[in-house]
C-alpha cells in the first residue's frame, strides 16, 4: 500500500507566531507566558526550556529568555487558515488541535502529484502564505504519519516507506508513541523498554502486568503499526473536559473548591454554547508522585448548570482524597462530562423535597442556577469571558495559564 495519510503539525505554533508577529524575536529564544512557559521557541528549547515550566525555572535555564503575552486571535486565525490548506487537496481532513491534523490524499494523488509532492507543496504554501514552519509526516496509518511528523521537526518532512516502515519504527524511542506519556515511559523503562522496538519484542504478559490488558493491547498493535483507524471529519463531541495543573499544592479544600469551580464554570459554557448537557461526570486528581485516581457519577438526567457540575466534582473529590488520607499533594485536577446529548427543553420536577433536588436541572432550584447561568453566558458574549464570573472562582482562582490558551486547546467541543 501506498503511504496516502498526511500529519501535518505546525512547528512551535504559538511562539512561531509570536515571532512572526515581531520580526525581532526571531531567532531569539523566547517563551509565551510568564509564571509558567505555556510554549516555548525552538532557540529556547535547546537551553531545555520547556511547556509547563515555571518561569523561573526557565529564566535559570535560560538567562536571556524572553516572555511574551500571547495573541490568542491570532493563534486561531492562522491555525485555520493552515488546515484549510489541507482542505484545499483534499475533503478527508481530520483536526485534531488548533495546529494539527491528518488528511488522506489518496483519491487526489491524480490530480496533486505522489502523497509526497502533495506534502511538499502543503509546507511550501503554507510557508509562503502564512509565514509559518510546519513538519508533515507521511505514511500507511495514522499513528506511523504522525510519528513521522515528529521525526521530521523542525520544518521537515518524512515520508516512511512501507518496505522499511517496521525498521524506521522500531528504532525509535518509545516515548513517540502515542499513549506513551512520562509515566508510562518511565515504567517501561524499569524493565528495559526505551525503543519501540524493543516493546514490540516484549512479551505480552509481562506489558499486561505493568500496563494493564488494555494499554498492552493498543501498545503491542501500535509497535507493529497496526492502526485500522480512518480519518474523520466529523467526529461528534463524546465529552467536554477541562484540567488544571497545580504544581504541588496541598490536597486541601481551600485549594481544589475553587479550581473546580473554574473548570465547571468553563466546561458549563461550552455545553451550553452548544445546546448539551451530560449525565456522567468525571474528576481525576492527580497526586504529586503523578499517579492518578478517577471517579465518576451518573445522573438520571443531564445537566449543564456550573454550579451543578461544581458541586458534583467536589464531592468526586472528597470521595478520592478520603480513600487516599496519606496523600498530602495533589498536582492536577480536570473534570469531564460525557453521555452528552443535546437538549432543547427541560422536563420539570415536582417539589417532592428530594436530597438532591438542587442538583436536579428540572427543579425550581435549578432552574434558578441554569437561568442565572444564562444570564452570565449572555453577557460574556457580548463583553468578554472576564466581563462577570461567579464569585467562590474568581476571587479563589489563580490563573496560571490563560484562559484563551485554555479555549484553543479545548476547543473539540
């Protein structure tokens, strides 16, 4: 089979723009942020400057490093106008980030040239048209293409033969694959797993025990680049979640009560921007030592409401800290809502003086906090998100990261 799936990823986005933006700042190493480096130049990270540091941290790395704000119009912008160049060869175009996405050329290879020379002029077009470096990655499936992408960084291109494809995959480290984060990383390599090679000649057995059956199933196909995955382009929103890092931050309530009102407060928006509303939600704490619990509620009917959604997460919260009392730091928390459908009316409750009859969105209680909801939604559309907030998570919330950053990386839903 021909290689006919592209990834393309636009290299450095926001501080490629940032520099595009300030003819001076290029070739300089610079960060966008502040309190923590939200991304970084390439002339940055090669002084280790990385996503997710502490400024001050990358300020010892890096003395001369220098931080700008951040256009956020701008990142969206020129992030659509790069996929519409794919979408300029063909209709099969998945977006998967605001910088990134696959597409199949293999019903336009008559018209546009060879996958690679379709490559080719995608990064010679957008080069030119938006003053932007961008690594596509070519190959069979999905996950070999987008591995291909970051081989090909900065500003390249790799087209992997399916002749060679097992010899190109199996000498790489396996933190390129996807699911392959820093904990999963560092437990295979307390047995000796660092290439992808060397995981596809692991026994399955011994993955099973470490990973779990699931991770083990999808790792073992993905070594071998066994992916049958098309591409989508339309894939229907499953669930909307928000995450927050905290760094080190004690597991106490004064910390998490207002960052989870926070996440609600944003991912209560974005479903009601859309007309949904979900009956499962989901909180997962992570602990300093990165290990991660979850914990979930189902509802008998969907809800949307903040305040709702807040207080549910809350109790998910107390729940996990209360089967796990030795753990005295907590460095992430996210939320997510799923079994979303859409709802256009709610049915009413009758007062039956219900324990949970606050949190029931057909109550007069919810109504109430959904109307209120409303009321704010209305006027952030008009005057912007900071224009009003609830209380219990403006005043208790430090951003870290801004909230237009966050908007553009959650923006699936």
């Amino acid at each position: 089979m021909e290689p006919t799936i592209l990834h393309a990823d636009l290299d450095a986005f926001y501080a490629s723009v940032e520099q595009l933006l300030d003819p001076s700042l290029r070739g300089k190493p610079i960060a966008v942020g502040g309190g923590v480096v939200l991304a970084a130049s390439y002339e940055a990270k090669a002084f280790g400057v990385q996503s997710g540091m502490s400024g001050y941290r990358a300020r010892e790395l890096c003395p001369r490093l220098i931080f700008v704000g951040g256009h956020f119009k701008e990142y969206q912008r020129l992030g659509d106008a790069a996929i519409e160049i794919l979408g300029d060869f063909t209709p099969l175009v998945e977006r998967i980030s605001i910088d990134e996405a696959f597409a199949d050329v293999a019903g336009c290879t008559h018209l546009f040239g060879s996958p690679a020379d379709i490559a080719r002029t995608i990064r010679r077009r957008v080069r030119a048209e938006l003053g932007l470096p961008i690594s596509v990655g070519v190959a069979r499936t999905k996950h070999l293409a987008k591995i291909a992408s970051q081989v090909a960084k900065p500003d390249g291109l790799v087209v992997v033969d399916p002749a060679t494809e097992l010899d190109f995959l199996h000498d790489l480290p396996v933190e390129l694959m996807w699911g392959v984060g820093p904990v999963t990383k560092a437990r295979l390599a307390e047995i000796g797993v660092l290439t992808i090679g060397q995981l596809a000649k692991t026994p399955g057995w011994s993955l099973e025990q470490l990973l779990g059956p699931a991770a083990r199933r999808k790792l073992a196909a993905l070594a071998w680049n066994r992916d049958p995955r098309e591409i989508k382009t339309h894939r229907r929103a499953r669930s909307a979640g928000a995450q927050s890092a905290l760094g080190r931050k004690p597991a106490e309530e004064r910390v998490f009560r207002p960052t989870l009102r926070h996440l609600a407060d944003r991912i209560g928006a974005r479903l009601r921007a859309k007309s949904l509303s979900g009956r499962t939600v989901t909180v997962r704490v992570r602990f300093a030592d990165l290990r991660s619990v979850t914990r979930s509620l189902t509802l008998d009917a969907p809800v949307s409401a903040t305040a709702i959604l807040a207080e549910i997460a809350e109790d998910l919260v107390r729940t996990v800290l209360a089967h796990h009392p030795h753990e005295k730091k907590i460095s992430l928390l996210a939320i997510s809502v799923s079994h979303l459908k859409k709802v256009s009316e709610v049915q009413l409750d009758l007062p039956l003086g219900l324990e949970d009859e606050r949190r029931r969105p057909g109550s007069k209680q919810g109504m109430a906090r959904w109307a209120a909801d409303r009321a704010v939604d209305r006027i952030r559309e008009r005057f912007g998100w900071e224009a009003v907030g609830y209380g219990s998570s403006a005043l208790g919330y430090t951003r870290s990261v801004p909230d237009e950053f966050r908007v553009l990386a959650e923006q699936e839903l």
